[in-house]
C-alpha cells in the first residue's frame, strides 16, 4: 500500500508534499517501491533528481539549479529513512525536510561536501582551512543548532562519513605517509583526532566510507595512491579484514547502502562529462553492477 501525493513548487525550489489524496493498492504481483536514490543531475548537474531502484520513477526534485556554480545543487546525503536531505548550493550548506518541505540553512557558507547521519539528526562537512593548507570535518545538528559556536571540526582529511551512532569515520593518513588517506578512521567523540582505524591500506588511498545499515561492513573506494577513484571494496568494520572487491573499475567512487543493507550504488566516472550511476548487490562480484542512471552524479539512497 502506498500514498498517492500532490505536489506544488515550493520557495526552496524543491517540489513539497502539499496533501495525501488516495490510498493505492498495487495490482497483484506488483513489487512495491521501498527506496529511492537522489543524485545530481542536468547539463551542468545543477539540479536534484531522484530514481526508484528499479529504474522508474524518475523525476526532477529542483527547479532553479543554474550552471553557474553558486547556483548548483551538488553533493546529496539523505538520511536512512529518507526524510531528511542535506545538499549544497555552492558552498552553502543545507537540510531539507522531505515530509513538511521545511529547509533549515545556510548551516555553512564554507562547504566542500555535505553528509547527513544515517538518523538525520547530525549534518557535517568539509571545509578548507587555507592557514593550515587542508580539509576538516565540521559537524553539526541538522535543525540548525549548535552553529558557529558548536561546531565542531577536525582535520586532515579530504572524505568522511557518519557511523550508525552518529560518530564520524575520516580518511587519515593512517602512520603510512602524511597527508595521505591511506585508512579510514573513527575520530574520538571529543574532537581531539583518531580514536581507532577501521580499515587500512598501505599500497592504496582511501576514500569515501559508508557504514552498512547492520554495522557489519565498512564500503569505501580503494584507489591507486594520489587518486580519488578506483574500485569499491568492503571491509568488515570489526576486524578491518578485506571482505571482497565489488568492481574492477578504475574510476568507481562514492559508494552508498540501499536501506536494507542488501545493495550499495556509486558513480562511475565522477570527474568526466557523463559520469553513470550503478547499483550492485552486496554479495555481487565484479561485472554484476547495474547501470541505474546513463548521466548522473553524487548518488545517495533513502527510503
């Protein structure tokens, strides 16, 4: 059973659920839509899009993104139950509430990549502090609070993502060489820098962590060393043991969960003009993904 919904264009460019009209019973045999996945799209990927995951439903969530970049809509996070949605405009950071079309922000002027908690009750994201020459982490509470004087920001790190608890997991230089992301790390609850490695490589980089629903797994792009992209890889977060590759690609980063835990999507060729999005099952092996979107980038996925 599913709601049937009206929308209208809302102030914040996004379209808002505005009323619930009619209660649909999907025709036997018919397997309901239980996710969806939010991406960047458009010419110059100045708007939001969004996309069941079996392929359908495609639609177009913003209205007013524009190529030039103070304009654009980059860098979607949403929430496990895919209420709340943090995005960039430029380098201004905000969350939208999918349900009421509330949208809190800017929370930061100064964002390079924006992440939500899987609980939608933290937002973070990276910033470049010019006088030390690197990137942090600053978190936040995504109502809004706790801005300015509360935030909280830690350095060096170039990718990150929250923990199932609302902790932050950092690309870190792991004791290998500096400044480079050479493992994933759990920072210390008081900001004071890495409490543990949850995963390291030394004969590669690092990059993009993402926690399975269940705790169990640890997703994150393996690339060749200076490189952002690579191959998707999972790690068992408990152990830090490799656990399997899930593709051969060479320019695959970004992985995210579907909300069940059973698949992840990521982008294939982020840095080009038509960058793809796949999805693959978690116990697929390499050439099992599935293309998903043929031009889209900076995939995330919520129910």
């Amino acid at each position: 059973m599913f709601v049937r919904r009206l929308y209208r264009r809302s102030r914040t460019g996004f379209a808002t659920v505005v009323m619930a009209v009619a209660v649909v019973v999907p025709a036997a045999g018919a397997r309901a839509v239980s996710s969806v996945l939010v991406y960047s799209c458009g010419r110059a990927f100045e708007n939001l899009c969004q996309v069941n995951p079996d392929g359908s439903g495609r639609r177009q969530l913003t209205t007013d993104g524009a190529a030039r970049f103070p304009a654009r809509y980059i860098s979607p996070s949403l929430s496990r139950d895919g209420r709340k949605l943090a995005y960039l405009r430029g380098y201004r950071l905000f969350v939208l509430d999918r349900a009421t079309g509330k949208r809190t922000g800017p929370i930061s002027n100064e964002a390079l990549l924006a992440r939500i908690s899987p609980d939608g009750r933290k937002v973070g994201d990276l910033e470049n502090f010019v006088s030390v020459n690197s990137l942090a982490v600053c978190v936040f509470n995504s109502n809004g609070t706790g801005h300015k004087s509360g935030r909280d920001c830690v350095g060096s790190t170039g990718s990150f993502g929250f923990t199932n608890n609302d902790r932050v997991l950092a690309s870190v230089s792991a004791g290998f060489s500096y400044n480079y992301n050479k493992g994933i790390c759990l920072l210390a609850a008081d900001g004071t820098g890495c409490q543990s490695y949850i995963a390291a490589d030394a004969a590669h980089d690092l990059w993009d962590p993402a926690v399975s629903p269940n705790g169990k797994l640890l997703a994150v792009t393996r690339a060749t060393p200076t490189h952002v992209q690579g191959a998707i890889v999972l790690y068992d977060y408990a152990t830090g043991r490799l656990v399997r590759q899930l593709t051969n690609g060479t320019t695959d980063s970004g992985p995210v969960w579907s909300p069940d835990g059973s698949h992840l999507a990521f982008v294939r060729g982020a840095m080009t003009n038509s960058p793809r999005i796949y999805t693959i099952s978690v116990h697929g092996r390499a050439g099992s993904e599935r293309q998903l979107v043929a031009k889209g980038r900076a995939v995330t996925w919520g129910r």
